[in-house]
C-alpha cells in the first residue's frame, strides 16, 4: 500500500460521502469534515463533523481548520472535494502542513477563471458556449453564472437590466443533453473512466439544480473519440492531477464544453464500486504520477438522484430508510424546503431502464417523507 494511505486521512468538502464510503472499501481510514455529517458517512469514517456556515451552504473555513487541529491529529494528508473552486488557497489553513492530494491552486484557476478557461478551450480545440464578463444586449437566450461556484444552483436565466455582482459572468444558452466524463489524470496524461447523462432539476428559481447523473452513456462516438484525443494536451497545458470531470453539452454530434470541475465529482459514486481498491485509491496514486491503467470490472448501468424537498418536513422518528438511499439524515431532522432529502440510487439492465427506476424511487422517497 502506498505509505500516504497505510495512516488515517482527512476529507474535507462540501459533500464528502462518495469519498468517504471509497475509503472505507479501500481499507483507508479517514476523518471527515463537511456540510452534512450524515449517518452513512459517519457509518464509513473514523469521525465525521459539520463544518457548515451560517447559510449551511458553504464551509467555514475557520471551523474546518480547527476541527482539522483537534481531531486530524494522525491525519498525514488531506483529500478535498468540492467547495475550494473560489479560494483554492483556503486548503492550506486547512491542511497545516499535511500533503494535499489533488489539484494545485494555479491548476484550479486554469480551469475555474471563466476568462482563462475559455481560453485554454481555444488553444485545446475544444468547443465551448460564447461566454462573456460583461452582460449582453439582448438578454435572451443567455446565463448568467457565477465563477466558483458548483451544484447548478448559480446558474440563472439572464434577464433584461441585470446588475452584475462580482464573480459573475456570462454564457450563450446552449439546448442538448447535458453529460459529463469523469476522468483521472497525472498532470500530463488522462483516462477517461466514464461519460455520463447528467439530471438537471429546477429548485425554486434554480433551474439547473444538479439533479444526479446516469452512465456509462452511450453518448455519439464522434464526442467521445475528439473528447478523448483532447483530453491529454488539456492536462499537460494545466497540471490535472487526480478524480475531475468535464461538463458538456451533447447535440447530435456535436458538443459543447460548459464547466471542469478539478476534483472527484459526484460521479465517480456511480463507479467506485467497479474499481480495485476503490476511486480514492486512484485519486491518490495519480495524484503522485501513477495514472491506473486497471479496466472497470463491469459495464452496469448505474444512475443516482438527489431528492429535493418542495416543502417542510421531518424525519419520522422511526423512519426506516430503503437500502438504495443514501446521504441519510438523522431521525426527527428538519427538512427545509428546497433542500435536498437524500440521495437515491438505482441499477438496471439498460440505462433507459436505470433512469425510469431512479425516478420513479425518487418520488417516492418524496411521497414517504411527505415533502413532495
């Protein structure tokens, strides 16, 4: 075993359950800190706290430094998921000292500053939306997004008359089907590990919630192979180390290039499972220069959903949760509205199958909790 994993870890993120549940089947011990604190997560590590601000939407970055002090003690090295794209400097009061395993912040500014990911995608030769930092006139048929950020939540319609707020820029709409890979990388080369279909789902005035993914995706073979021929300059020209992914629009045979998220995504839950050792374990040896070559053990179609509340709510005391959820809240725990409930999953013999059985669990995980 790689000596950075033979003593315990620290996770730290907005959501770290599919790291987590990674270490736990890699035989990795880890304490984890992030927004939750759920019971599975605290069922796969050592210890798991909330490091929520006050709008429980972000981290509080002081918090998680102190809790990394008074319970990492025997931590040795630090894997971050998402919740860093805005200030990737903020990992190392975090960290204090330990070895970080993932992206550097000149790496993570390569592809999250809207202006130098545009043009990076030019000199890559990978196509993209128009995107702008100033907004334009019409306002029809273009977003308004805000850099950093992640979840679908910032992404808005533009509107006539909008007021810029800093971080925001802004981007053509683009109609297909949104997608994404989740691929690995040592900071020249890359292994795409899978394309996905991603959900999108309106919450309140949000109408680009991420809503869960499905995959593998049989997705048109001209997106895949330029994506794939593509992918390797992308990494030597940024430094990718590690679990990212590309977010994309897929239409017919064309596509375009939305978002690269530079840490694991939600996505690599669907896959961890199929891989020898776990996702994690790869993160960590790429992370190193040591780029798995090992093929996925299966091809089964797997797909997750989160669940957002529509209103109020709360854990029934003796409420008994279906064994295809996950990201489970204690009993007698207050459901807000808009708020995601848990995380459903599903696995059938064809995708198209897989998605109808996700939402179909979906809804009645709503209905049972009386949220729908």
């Amino acid at each position: 075993m790689n000596s950075a994993r033979s003593s315990p870890i620290l996770i730290v993120g907005n959501w770290c359950r599919p790291l987590a549940q990674s270490a736990s089947r890699g035989g990795i011990e880890a304490v984890v800190l992030d927004l939750f604190a759920d019971s599975d997560t605290r069922r796969y590590a050592r210890a798991a706290h909330c490091v929520a601000d006050v709008e429980q939407r972000h981290i509080d970055i002081e918090l998680a430094a102190c809790l990394a002090q008074r319970f990492g003690g025997s931590c040795n090295a630090l894997v971050y998921a998402a919740g860093f794209e805005r200030d990737p400097e903020a990992l190392l009061r975090i960290a204090a000292g330990r070895r970080i395993f993932g992206n550097s912040a000149a790496s993570v500014r390569a592809v999250k500053e809207p202006a130098a990911l545009c043009t990076l995608l030019r000199q890559v030769g990978l196509p993209h939306p128009d995107t702008r930092m100033y907004p334009p006139e019409p306002a029809s048929g273009w977003l308004v997004k805000r850099a950093g950020e992640q979840g679908g939540a910032h992404v808005l319609p533009l509107t006539h008359g909008h007021h810029p707020q800093p971080g925001h820029y802004f981007q053509r709409r683009v109609d297909g089907t949104p997608c994404s890979a989740l691929f690995i990388a040592d900071g020249t080369r890359a292994r795409i590990i899978a394309f996905n279909e991603q959900l999108s789902v309106a919450v309140g005035e949000a109408p680009y919630c991420y809503g869960g993914a499905a995959g593998p995706a049989p997705l048109p073979h001209a997106v895949t192979a330029d994506i794939a021929a593509k992918l390797d300059t992308l990494v030597l020209a940024t430094g990718l180390v590690g679990l990212n992914s590309i977010d994309f629009i897929v239409s017919g045979t064309e596509y375009c290039v939305l978002e690269i998220n530079p840490r694991p995504s939600a996505t690599m839950d669907l896959y961890d499972a199929d891989c020898p050792g776990g996702l994690l374990a790869w993160h960590m040896d790429a992370c190193s220069g040591k780029l798995a070559r090992t093929p996925l053990r299966t091809q089964t179609p797997r797909a997750h959903a989160v669940a957002y509340a529509q209103r109020a709510g709360q854990v029934p005391g003796a409420f008994i949760w279906p064994n295809w959820c996950s990201d489970l809240a204690q009993p007698g725990a207050l459901i807000s509205a808009q708020t995601p409930v848990c995380m459903v999953h599903a696995a059938a013999a064809t995708l198209a199958d897989t998605r109808a059985l996700l939402l179909e669990r979906r809804q009645a995980m709503l209905q049972a909790l009386a949220v729908d």
